[in-house]
C-alpha cells in the first residue's frame, strides 16, 4: 500500500485493490492546491468543514461516507468512531469522525480534527491501529503534546502528523517541527510517499513526514 499527503489532512491510500481519499478540501478556503481530475474508490470526510469536506472533487467513487458507522467496498473495510472538535464535547466546533480504514491488512486510522484525548471506549471502537494519521497543528486541533498522548493511547507502528503549518495556507496553525520535538524525532526527513506492506511495518513506533504532493 502507498500513502500519500495532499496537505491539511487530505491523503491518498493506494491498495492492491481499490484507493481511498479522505479529507479532500475545497483550495479556495486553504489557499492549498489539489491535482486536477482525483479519482478513488471510496472518498471519505471526517466533518463538514471546508478544509476537509470537497467529497465532489472525488471522480467515480463507489461510495463517499461522512459519518460514523461501518462500510465496506471492494475489498476495504471502514470504520467511523464518534469523537469531537473539541474538548467542550462538541459545543465549540461541532463533532468529528475517527475513521479506522482497513487496506491489505493494515489498519490506517484518521483521526481527523479531533480536539480532545481519546475515552478508553473510544479506544476500544477504534480498534488495533497499526499507521496513525494525526493531527497535530493546535489552534483547531489538538496540539503538539496531545498529539503524542494521543500515540500513546493508540500505539501504532508508524505515525504521520497532519493538519500543521504549510506555505500557502491561508489559516495559521503551529509548525510540524514541534511534534516531531515533542516524539524525539527531528532528525526525521520528509519523504514522498510511503510504501508498506504488513510485514514490513517495523517493531518500535516510527514517525514519518511526508511532502505535500
């Protein structure tokens, strides 16, 4: 499988049998750029907000799903987990979706705009993790610190930090560089993409940057 970073807390998983876009946003509200003519599988939104709501760019999806609940499609199976936006349980930015996206045997999970640490039950609905998609920008998310509890609590193999500072983006959030502090890792470099299979994922926790495409 192959893992791509569009920015914000858009990405591309790339499976044996089908592809999947999560968190596509709509340019004129980031300032970022998409490729022209995306087209996946199954095309995902974590919450209805611009930056990760642009379903309508995905071309010839099977499906599109923007809540929590269980799915399936051509071979990939989905789990969306209840969370919040926020640590005032949804009263300041409204709810968001934990999506845990099961793609040739590897566990992906999303964790969107997630604003708060996770309940134990929401530890368990999620399930095993093995890549974490994490955002770790602050101002709208989680920040930095959090983000690492939030590892702690999920224990997955390889994470990815998301939903920080870009050139270009036209809201502030805080830089990468410190969560890569906060996890020990910024001697890191950012790469294209990743390519992993299951039995390559690694024995201790990895933290991987990748490059916007």
């Amino acid at each position: 499988m192959d893992i791509y970073f569009y920015g914000q807390a858009c990405f591309k998983l790339k499976g044996k049998t089908a592809t999947v876009f999560i968190d596509p946003y709509k340019e004129e509200f980031t300032g970022l750029k998409l490729p022209k003519d995306l087209s996946a599988n199954l095309a995902i939104s974590t919450h209805d907000h611009d930056d990760h709501n642009n379903l309508d760019s995905i071309m010839d999806a099977d499906l599109k799903i923007e809540g929590p609940g269980e799915y399936e499609v051509r071979g990939i199976s989905v789990t969306g987990v209840s969370t919040f936006h926020d640590t005032e349980a949804g009263g300041q930015r409204g709810r968001n979706t934990v999506y845990n996206v099961s793609v040739d045997g590897l566990n992906i999970v999303h964790l969107g705009d997630l604003g708060h640490k996770l309940t134990e039950e929401q530890i368990e609905e999620i399930g095993a993790t093995d890549i974490l998609l994490v955002p770790v920008g602050s101002v709208y998310t989680i920040d930095a610190k959090t983000a690492a509890d939030v590892v702690s609590q999920l224990e997955p193999k390889i994470v990815i930090p998301m939903h920080y500072a870009l050139p270009g983006l036209k809201f502030e959030l805080e830089p990468v560089e410190n969560f890569m502090k906060e996890m020990g890792a910024e001697a890191v470099e950012p790469q294209a993409k990743l390519s992993i299979t299951k039995d390559k994922l690694p024995d201790e926790l990895q933290v991987i940057v990748l490059n916007k495409v």
